[in-house]
C-alpha cells in the first residue's frame, strides 16, 4: 500500500505527487472527476485547494473528496526523479506535505499552504 508525502500542482487537473518510496509521478485526474463530490473539482482554482493529509495519507480537497493513494500510484506517469531530488518540491503556494503514518514533519521542513 503507497501514501502520498509530497504533491504540488501543476495545471489543470494535473498533480505531481512523491510517494513514500520515493517515486515522483505525474497524475491527471482531469477524466477522473465523476460524480457529485468530484464536481467541484472541475473548476481549476477549487481543484488546486488540495492539501496532503496524513491521516488518510492522500490528497484532500476541502469538500473531503480524495483519491487512494493506490489509485493515484497506479495512474500516475513515473516521471524519473527520486527521493533525493530537491527541486521540484521546493515549497511554493500549492505545494503540501506530510511525513507519513506516525511521523512529525520538523518544523523547518513544513509547508504551509494558503
């Protein structure tokens, strides 16, 4: 089972997400937004109001809809940077984190997404 530590939009419906071993992947979620708690989402500046939450280690949006994060592994596009690469995932406005199941995020390395 994967969870998502890192995700950061991109465009669109488009999120890069680094998962805890450490892939990076690209996910378009643009034809996965079916049914009613996925509808707000298809407005592009309410699908970048996501955030990491480590209870449920996946993305969530504010109206609770979420992807598993299996699911996200699975249709994300493997896009070739690994764990040590730091550039991508400098903190920015739609960048958000977590450290994982039973771990605290030291407070130098926290995000806070507005």
């Amino acid at each position: 089972m994967h969870y998502v530590t890192e995700a950061r939009h991109i465009a669109g419906h488009k999120i890069k997400v680094r998962f805890e071993d450490g892939q990076i992947k690209l996910v378009d979620l643009g034809s996965h937004l079916d049914g009613p708690i996925f509808e707000p989402l298809r407005d592009p500046a309410y699908f970048r109001r996501f955030t990491v939450n480590p209870e449920i280690d996946t993305i969530v949006w504010p109206n609770n809809a979420d992807f598993s994060p299996d699911f996200l592994y699975e249709i994300g596009q493997e896009i070739g940077e690994q764990s040590g690469s730091r550039g991508f995932f400098s903190p920015g406005p739609h960048t958000t984190r977590h450290a994982g199941p039973h771990r605290a995020v030291p407070k130098d390395k926290r995000t806070v997404v507005s």
